[in-house]
C-alpha cells in the first residue's frame, strides 16, 4: 500500500481491536516522529525493526483504552499494515505461523492450486485465512520472505503474556547455553575420559560412553557438541513459517521452504519439504516434538546463527537472575 493510497476508513470506525491498542500500534505511536523527512511507511519500517529487537511484546491487561489518534497519526498507522492482515497480529491461533505465497509468475497460480490441494490447510495452518497469497502485498517479497516480519512482526510471538514469559524464553536458552559452554570447556582440557566420574553422577560421561558404543572415538566429541548446539538453537525458535517462492513453485520437486526463527526474526535453520511434511509440521509443533525430526535436525543453519555466539544477542538485554 502506497503512502498516498487514501485511508480505508476514518478514526471513528468501528475496528477491533481499537485502533492503536496493539503492542505494536503503541510502540509506532509512542515513537512516532510526525516532523520525519520520511515516508509514514519507511520510518514505520525502521521502528518496527527496533520494535522486533527490543524483545518486549507483551500486551497490557486490561487492554488500554483507545487513543485518540490525529488523523496523521492514523495515516501513519494504515501506511504501515493493510487493514487486511491486521486480524492476524491478534489472533495466532494455536500454531501461530502463516503460508506465504511469494512467486507470481506465469502459470504459477495452477500450480500453487495444484500444490495445496492434497493437503489439508488447517493442519498446517490452523486456517485458511492464513495462507497468505495477495500479489500486490507479497510478490515483492521473492528472495526476501523476511520483509513479511514488518508487516506482521506478531509472528515471533503476538504477546509475551507479561514479563515472566519473556525473561523464561532467556532463561532456557541459557540453561542450554551453559551445558554447551561446559562441554566445550571440558572438552578442550581433556576433564571426560573413560572411567574418570562414577556411573550416575555425570550426564556429559554418560552420553559420550553411549555414542562410543557405535561411533569411532573422534566422532564422539563432535556428536556430542552438535546435539547440544541443536538443543541451544531449538529453544531460540519462537515460530516456523512456510514459504510458497519461486523454487516451490518452478522446480520439479516443488518444495517449501520451511524457516525457523528467533524471537528477532534471525533464521536458525531452514529446509526444503514437500507440502504434506508441511502440512504434518503443525501437528509435530503442538506437540513440541518439531526439534526430533528430520525437518528441523537436517535443516541448513541460518548464516545468522554460523556462529556459536548467534544466542548472545538475545541474553544480553537484562539480567535473567
């Protein structure tokens, strides 16, 4: 939508939620600069961003009451998101990802037909109404499905339900964070060997004797690191979303790209799948046993998170004692 596009409705319409009450809403209106040189939509792009790395998401109970907006302030807010979309920064429903379509080229509406209609769209997406497939909204986003986060940053988490939740996601992450930290330390002084703690008392010893039962002993340290960084890495996703690009939907295979992100909207890793493993995803995170399968331990590592230290920036913000 161009910043020039007239406004869908006046401040008095009847919208819900009201608007500016949304977390997000609030924070573009909080730090709105109506003296900007930039386009309500560039500077919303910019806050939004800012909005996604602060980590706070967490909506107010009661809800606030509705803010009297001026009518730039409400032009500000529309320059941003389609009223189209806005329902769902609200309603995540209980898998709370969508399925963007970004690829619009010749014949491609056959074959994205052709690509959903063995699978049930529920199961992937809890509703139809999340499949996202609006040419004018999201074909410029082929190569950079990212840019969807501006629009909708709800999607790495709508609502950390208050602090507590927030500062729990930190403190898994940490937890795990310390267990490859030690292990690696360990690891580097030589503190694991055979024999060297009694049985029972050292989960790390433990393990590295159950691979020594069918892996050569210079692979045992290696496998070791790897399922913990796997377990590091599963606890900063926060969301999955499906992507319908040119890939999809030009290559004989016809695979999604599934991508998993952090509570900033880093990819952590990725994978190509046909649409029913998509559509079975759903089922394998409600039942938080997404980090066991093949989908998520197979997948390439995001280029964010190449480095060990990728986690840091999401411990950093404040204490987690």
């Amino acid at each position: 939508m161009s910043d020039n596009e007239s406004v869908e409705s006046s401040s008095s319409e009847e919208i819900s939620p009201p608007w500016g009450t949304i977390p997000a809403e609030i924070y573009l209106l909080n730090n709105y600069d109506p003296q900007s040189p930039l386009p309500p939509s560039e500077q919303a792009k910019i806050l939004i961003s800012s909005y996604i790395q602060s980590g706070q998401r967490q909506a107010r109970y009661p809800p606030p009451p509705p803010p009297a907006l001026g009518p730039q302030e409400l032009i500000f807010l529309k320059a941003w998101r389609p009223l189209s979309i806005r329902h769902l920064a609200t309603d995540p429903g209980q898998i709370g990802n969508v399925w963007l379509r970004t690829f619009y080229g010749p014949g491609s509406d056959a074959k994205h037909a052709a690509l959903i209609s063995h699978i049930d769209l529920d199961n992937a997406i809890d509703k139809e109404e999340r499949l996202l497939d609006d040419r004018l909204l999201y074909g410029r986003l082929e190569g950079k499905w990212n840019g969807l986060l501006e629009l909708l940053p709800e999607l790495l988490v709508a609502d950390w339900e208050g602090d507590e939740r927030w500062l729990g996601y930190r403190r898994r992450i940490a937890k795990d964070v310390e267990a490859f930290r030690n292990a690696k330390k360990r690891f580097e002084h030589g503190a694991v060997a055979v024999g060297d703690v009694a049985e029972g008392t050292d989960e790390l010893a433990e393990a590295m004797e159950r691979l020594r039962a069918f892996l050569p002993e210079e692979e045992v340290q290696p496998r070791i690191l790897e399922v913990l960084r796997s377990h590091v890495q599963a606890e900063c996703v926060v969301a999955y979303l499906i992507v319908e690009d040119e890939e999809a939907l030009e290559e004989e295979e016809g695979l999604l790209l599934l991508s998993f992100v952090d509570a900033f909207g880093r990819v952590v890793r990725s994978n190509r799948v046909c649409a029913s493993e998509a559509e079975q995803m759903g089922g394998f995170w409600l039942e938080e046993a997404w980090g066991d399968i093949a989908e998520w331990q197979n997948g390439k590592t995001g280029s964010d998170y190449e480095d060990d230290e990728a986690w840091e920036a999401l411990l950093k913000h404040e204490e987690l004692s």
